[in-house]
C-alpha cells in the first residue's frame, strides 16, 4: 500500500517534470490543424515533418534561415568552449599542482567571483564593449561568456587535475621529459575527460544565453538562437508548430550534453558543502 | 623552446639551488596570469564600473563611447529610484517573488529528493531522468512551451478549462468560456505562471542535490529511528535535517540568488520589457538603461541595489556559516 503510493507519487513528479519536454516535441510533430484543434491530441496521430522543413528551408528575414543563427551560435559556443578551456586548464594545473602564496585568495575569489550577479554586469559590460568597437560582432559574445564560464571552469577542471597521480608526471621527469612534454603528453591526456565535461559546462552557458545577446547583437544576421527565437517567434499570434520544432531543435544538444555530464554538476555546485 | 630539447642533467648544472626556486615559483603565476587578466577585466572591472556609472547622468550611446561628457550627478540617480514610489512595487515584487520561488523549490526538491531515497531502483531511475529533462532544458525553451501551454486559444491549459462542467467553471470563477483568456493579463497571475516556470526548472538540482546529501549520510540513524517509532516528520528534523544542514543552507542561498535575479523566463513569458506592473529588480534595471530613451546611470543604479541585495543575503549565509563552525 505504503509502496503504491510512493510509486503514484514519483509517477506524478515525472509526469510533471517531463511533459513540458515531451509536449514540445509532440506538438513539433503535428499537423496544424491537429496543434490548433478543439481538443488537444496527448500524440501526433498524423506525424510530419512540415514544421521542421518549413523552418530549415525556408528564410526568417530575407536571405538569413534558422541554419545561419544556429550556426553563429554553434561559433559563439564553440569559441568560449576552446578559449575557456585552455585558460581554465593553466589555472587549474596552477592551483592542484603548486603550493603558492596566494592560492587559497585566488580559490576563495573564483568562489565568490561566482556569486556575482552577471545580470548586473550588462550596462558596464556594454559600454566596454562599445569602447572595444566591438558592437554588434560575434567576438563581444565570445569574449563575455568566457568571462562567465571560467570561473565554474578552473573550479571544476582543479579537481580533475588533482586526481591524476603526481607520480606518473614526476617519473616523466625522470625519464627526461621538460615541463612542456610532461603537460602535453602525460597531464593533458589524462586530464582530457575532465576538460570534456568542463567544456560542456561552457558550452551549454554560452549556448543558452540571452540578455547578453540581446544587448550586443543589432544587426538581424548576426543573432544567436536564443535572439531569433524571442525575436521571431515571441510575438503575438504565434505559430505554434514552427516554435516548437525551432525550440526542439535548439533545446535537444543542450539535452544530449547535459545528461552526459550532470553528475559532476552537483558534486562541482555544493563541494564546499560537504567536505565542511 | 630550447627547454624541450634540453637534457635534465644540464639544465640542472646551469641552474644554482636559488635560480632554481626563484624559477619554480613563477611558474604557477605564469599559469594563473590569463585567468587571473579574464576574470579581472570581465568580471571585476565593470562590477566597480557598474557602480561608477551610477553616479553619472548617461543617457546617451555616444556618452558610453567616450565621445561626450559624463555630468556627475551624485547619488542623484539613487534619490530618483528610491523616491519613485513604483520602485516601492519593483521591490515588493522582487521580495515575494523570490521567497515564494525559493519556499517552494526548495520544499518540492526537498520532497522528491526524499522520494526518490526511498523509491525502487527502477523506479528511482526513471523519475530521476525525467526530473533530469526539467534541468537540462534551457530557461528559454522550457518558458516557450510553458507559454504554448498557457496559450489563449488553443493552450492545454485554456481546454482543461473549458472542459470543466460550465456550472462549476461559472460557480468557482464566473466565466465557463476560457477562450480567448489572457492568462498573463492580471500581474498575479502573471506571477504564478512565472512561479511555475522558475519552480520547475529549478526543482530538480534541489532533488538532485539532497538525495546526493541523503546518500551520504548513514541509514543506520535513520532505520534506528524509524525503529523506535519515530515518524517521517520527526525522523526529517531530527535527523536528516540537522546532518543535512550545511548543504541545505548552500541550496537557500544559491537559490536565492537565482530567484532575485530571473530574467530570461519573465523576458520570454512577458514578450519583452513593457510590462510593467510585473517588473523585478533584474528586469527593471534592464528596461531603464535599454528601453528608449536609454538611461544607462539609472539602470547602472539599480543593478547596485539588486547587487547590494544579494550581497546582503550571502554576508548572512557566511555569518551563519561561521556561526555554526564555532558552535561545533
């Protein structure tokens, strides 16, 4: 009895939490008569793919598709991902590696830089990049989120390096490796698992961000997703088909990458927490 | 790079113990330098400047640039805000915005986090992927859809309603015919969707984080407790509360600080920046400085009271920390 309810009630939370997902991808799949029926159809009965065709084929404002604001948010991403990573990796081989002095400042600052709250940062942030001439360009985005995501980075990326032994690197040493060989062939290999699921940390805030992008971006053709799909399709009078087949296609790396790396997201949020 | 070719023996002949040291030591900095010039110029640097700017009138592009002058005016911009009664409303909005958000997150997450502690393996498993969907879904996309759920025609929502026996739908709220109803028109029930939104997105890593919590603590206390009779109630404040403590604290306040400052999900839900009556403190500072005619000293000021805030809500939660650490 005690265990029915338990299961009806994980049941519920399920039903709850995953409907939203499963309702965007139902109603992607719809004809248009079936979205906008009287009564609404819990699955396509007649599958398509007209909305996905329409909004990959077709063009949003002349001469610019769906595939020109995904790609510039592919680069976007891509880009903080690269240039996180790399910087991330240095500091982090500094602060597991050495015993410095001003180590223990530097953690504490990455925690509290962290607290931050980057909503208040789009005004100073805007007339820098204003100064920088960089209004309106791809590279002002890339440049903020890597400000961003480093943070969190060089947090997560400490622990990953901390646990590759020191002994494999102190017998490189032995065998006649420098610094540099040492990093390259025997730290950098070991640590790469560790940097791949940094990086989709990275990538997933420079993917799914908006106030920024809103902010920096004028010019129509250079919009990220996040823009075009508020710009777009946030009007009155939506078409709900297109929306949901943009907002599943834009939603379902994010999905991919997230599932792949979630577990260290809640160890690398609340490690202070339980260590004490 | 001569280092690469260099043999160890050598380069450890040139080098005297000092140089050695001295070289060894500045390494880690060297590593440190490019985050350290990142995190500076583009999280540092415009926290200070965002306060500067509050102290200037600037409502210009072309003041931002440089091309004009700057007039001070003080705490001019503060006096404004703070005496413009609707700022009374933006703050109340923020307030119980984000206590009501935190409260229920934080009391849902708890709850399926318990949940799923106590669920069958497999069960466990497929409540905890479909919890997963809910976070891993973009604060855009996941707003999207909750808006085409809410839709005023052809919205799940809008049927569910008209599906009710018209007498009840007419006894309850005086309407039987939902279509057509704008479910964001009243700013209180703007504000529950909103509330709905932020919940369901945020629920999950409360979940995620207490069973993580749970997991760790041994369930020894609790079947001892459960043993001498005690009931889930007591056996949750007795026990898993007081051990869980410090990581329930970290969850209040980082959820805190996500609930002051939301943005994306009132942006998309409200279609932009011209609702006002449902203005918080993060969009609020948005719409000053961004709306024509910008106003980029006001919106710099609130962004400093929101920030100031949140400080506030930290400097508490580290004094109760500490607190904590000298009691124990």
């Amino acid at each position: 009895m005690k265990k029915v309810a338990l299961n009806g009630a994980g049941l519920l939370v399920a039903l709850f939490a995953a409907f939203p997902v499963y309702w965007m991808i139902s109603t992607s799949l719809k004809p248009s008569r079936e979205i906008f029926s009287a009564t609404p159809q819990p699955v396509p009965t007649h599958p398509t793919l007209e909305h996905y065709r329409e909004i990959l084929t077709g063009n949003l404002i002349p001469g610019v598709s769906f595939l020109d604001f995904f790609l510039n948010s592919a680069l976007v991403a891509v880009s903080t991902v690269v240039l996180s990573g790399l910087v991330a990796l240095l500091a982090a081989t500094a602060v597991a590696r050495f015993r410095f002095k001003l180590r223990t400042s530097f953690l504490i600052m990455l925690l509290v830089v962290q607290m931050i709250p980057l909503e208040a940062l789009v005004i100073p942030l805007f007339l820098m990049i204003q100064r920088l001439g960089l209004y309106n360009t791809l590279p002002s985005l890339i440049l903020t989120y890597l400000g961003f995501s480093l943070p969190f980075a060089v947090w997560m990326l400490r622990g990953f390096v901390a646990a590759v032994p020191k002994e494999l690197e102190e017998a490189a040493a032995i065998d006649g490796a420098s610094r540099a060989q040492t990093f390259r062939r025997v730290l950098f290999p070991l640590v790469a698992p560790g940097l791949v699921a940094t990086s989709i940390f990275s990538f997933i805030t420079a993917w799914n961000e908006l106030i920024f992008a809103l902010t920096f971006i004028n010019d129509q053709g250079s919009y990220t997703l996040p823009v075009a799909m508020t710009f777009f399709f946030g009007r009155d009078d939506t078409n709900w088909g297109p929306v949901m087949a943009a907002s599943t296609l834009f939603t379902l790396p994010v999905i991919i990458f997230f599932l792949l790396v979630q577990r260290r997201m809640v160890s690398g949020l609340v490690a202070g927490a339980v260590k004490g | 790079m001569s280092t690469l070719t260099e043999v160890p023996e050598a380069a450890a002949a040139r080098d005297t113990p000092a140089r050695r040291r001295r070289r060894v030591d500045r390494l880690p900095y060297l590593l440190l330098l490019p985050a350290l010039l990142i995190i500076g110029v583009l999280l540092l640097w415009p926290l200070g400047q965002v306060v500067v700017m509050s102290f200037y009138r600037l409502n210009s592009v072309r003041q931002l640039r440089g091309d004009r002058e700057w007039p001070w005016v003080g705490l001019g911009n503060y006096t404004d805000i703070l005496s413009d009664p609707f700022f009374l409303t933006v703050l109340r909005n923020t307030v119980l915005f984000a206590a009501a958000n935190v409260l229920l997150t934080m009391v849902l997450g708890t709850l399926v986090g318990l949940l799923l502690n106590r669920l069958g393996r497999k069960m466990a498993t497929f409540v905890a992927s479909c919890v997963m969907l809910a976070w891993a879904t973009p604060a855009l996309t996941g707003t999207i859809v909750w808006k085409w759920i809410f839709d005023d025609t052809s919205g799940l929502v809008t049927w569910l309603f008209n599906a009710l026996p018209d007498g009840l739908s007419n006894g309850l709220f005086g309407r039987s015919d939902w279509t057509g109803y704008g479910w964001f028109n009243s700013p209180l029930l703007f504000f529950a969707i909103l509330t709905l939104v932020v919940v369901w997105h945020s629920f999950p890593f409360i979940a995620v984080s207490v069973l993580a919590g749970l997991k760790s603590v041994p369930s020894e206390l609790h079947e001892a407790a459960r043993v001498d009779g005690a009931s889930p109630w007591r056996v949750f404040w007795k026990i898993t509360f007081p051990l869980l403590r410090p990581v329930f604290g970290i969850l209040i306040v980082l959820s805190t600080i996500w609930d002051f400052k939301v943005f994306t999900q009132q942006f998309v839900l409200a279609g932009g920046t011209q609702d006002r009556p449902t203005f918080m403190l993060a969009i609020y500072s948005y719409a000053e400085a961004f709306s024509p005619p910008p106003k980029y000293g006001l919106g710099a000021a609130i962004a400093v009271i929101l920030t100031l805030i949140l400080l506030v809500v930290t400097g508490f939660y580290v004094r109760m920390v500490l607190r904590q650490e000298d009691e124990s």
